[in-house]
C-alpha cells in the first residue's frame, strides 16, 4: 500500500520519527540509530512498511531497501513480531547482522537485545539461506552485503557519529574506545551511547 514517504520531520523520538508530508503527521517507527541521525526541521525520504493488526496499524520507516528486506525477513521468523524487528536491528547494524546470521553466529545474536539461544537458532535456520542469496545477488532488487569485520563495525560507529556531526578524527577515536571498553560484542546501541559520552 505504501512505498515511501517524502516530507520534513517535525519530531524525532528514541526510535520513532514524525514526518510531516504536506500537512500530515505520519508517524514512523525506526531503527534508534536511524532516529538519532535525524534532525528535526530536515527534509527526508524514508522507505516504508505498514504493519496491520487488530489493534493497530503502524508505520514502520528505513534509509534502505536492504534495512526494509530484512525487516520484512525478521518479522517472517517465529516469535519475532515487528517490536521485536526493529528492536534487533536497533542493537546491531544491518550489515553485521545479516552476516552473523548467515555464519550461524549464535554467541554474537544472543548479545542483540531481546534475542535469546533459540530465537538466535530460529533466525539461523530459518533465514540463513535466503540471506545468503543477498551477498550473491542472486534475489532480485537485494544489495549485496560481504561480511562485516569488527574493525569494520567501529567504521560503522564512526559514520553514525559524524552524522551526528563529530570530525572524522574524533568520531574513530571515540568509536574505537568504546569498543575497546566494551568489547566488540557489546550492543550497538550500548556502544553508540559509551562513544558520544567520550568524543570530544
């Protein structure tokens, strides 16, 4: 029903934006280091997904096709609703969760906020060979994702934090003392909040 959503935010939250398209207040769910990036007063283009149940019908917001496919993948998995979707993907970055899955990395799932052993066995068995198509471009319209090392991650850190408008020398600095204080399998988030207390 809806593809995508252009307008100006007029709100942000800790993982929600309000996007004000011509009037309207739409108001999306989003990964939380998407919403920190976010400013209100900018314009901005956010991808779509409408969840529908009995109570609610809520909008669900992404930067990428990728983000919004693996939603759409997280939320197929048993025991995995959409809260708990975007709740993942706010714990780790896209592109090291995808192959973590793919590697069948249940130490390094099992650290994601809300997700225990056997939801980290069930998003293993049941999305491991459909992910794996993603890094060979075989699935029509996927962006190919390669493995993510944890250097790899901190540059990923590094990025959020100069969007939040750190130098690029700051930014790694603090990205790589927070995963030196908290170790590479720490939560994203928890890392994300340890390097904006230290950048300076």
């Amino acid at each position: 029903m809806y593809d995508f959503l252009r307008g100006r935010i007029a709100a942000t939250g800790a993982a929600h934006v309000v996007l004000d398209v011509g009037g309207v207040g739409w108001l999306l769910h989003v990964p939380a280091s998407l919403a920190l990036r976010l400013r209100a007063g900018e314009d901005t283009r956010l991808l779509v997904h409408l969840s529908v149940s009995e109570s609610a019908h809520t909008l669900y917001g992404f930067e990428r096709e990728l983000e919004r496919r693996l939603f759409r993948r997280l939320i197929q998995v048993s025991g995995v609703g959409p809260s708990r979707a975007l709740e993942v993907m706010s714990s780790l970055p896209t592109e090291p969760l995808v192959r973590a899955i793919i590697d069948g990395d249940v130490q390094r799932l099992t650290a994601v906020r809300g997700v225990g052993r056997k939801t980290a066995e069930r998003l293993v068995v049941e999305l491991r060979d459909r992910l794996r198509e993603w890094t060979t471009g075989s699935e029509d319209g996927a962006e190919a994702t390669a493995g993510v090392s944890a250097p790899e991650l901190a540059d990923d850190l590094a990025r959020v934090l100069m969007d939040l408008g750190s130098l690029q020398a700051v930014a790694q600095r603090a990205a790589d003392q927070a995963r030196a204080a908290l170790g590479t399998d720490a939560d994203f988030q928890e890392l994300l909040r340890h390097a904006l207390r230290s950048r300076t």
